[in-house]
C-alpha cells in the first residue's frame, strides 16, 4: 500500500474513531491490535482452510471478544466519572 494510500486510511481511521464513545474505542484498539498479530504467513493459510474452521475461529474470537464486555463497560464507566469530575483534558491534535 502507497504511504498516500496508508495516510488517507488512517485519517479516515482518526475521523471515525474520534466519535466513538471510550467502550467502542477500546473495541477496535483490540480487533486492530488481534489483527496486527496475526503474521503474513497466517493469513496465508486462510485460504487452506475449510468453512468449519473458519466459523470456529470466528466463534473463538466472538467468545474473547464478549468475555472483555464487563471490563470494558467498567472502564468506560471509570472515564464517563472522571470527565464528569473535571479530571480530564481535551486530547489534543496529532
């Protein structure tokens, strides 16, 4: 991918997270962060892979993935107080 490609991306990346609530946020840091890990070679497999597979990879992530649901909330709940107690700053631009 072209570095002008990549900037456009991951401006429109910036645009959509900067509307997110902290829960959502926090989500798709995760999902970014799981893709991230995922070596070249491994997705390269992917297309080796039966159907069967494939739906129980994805029924392990959806498992990991609700079984972070409470802290999440608990975390956002933490961040909803401390913005309504004025223990907070505005982000600024990168």
């Amino acid at each position: 991918m072209s570095g002008k490609v990549a900037s456009e991306y991951e401006r429109a990346l910036l645009e959509v997270v900067r509307e997110l609530p902290a829960e959502r946020v926090a989500q798709v840091l995760d999902y970014a962060r799981y893709i991230r890990s995922r070596a070249a070679a491994e997705w390269a497999l992917l297309d080796d892979e039966t159907e069967e597979e494939i739906l129980a990879d994805e029924a392990r992530w959806d498992a990991r993935f609700a079984a972070t649901q409470d802290s999440l909330k608990k975390a956002a709940d933490a961040v909803r107080a401390d913005i309504s107690a004025g223990r907070t700053s505005r982000m600024r631009e990168l």
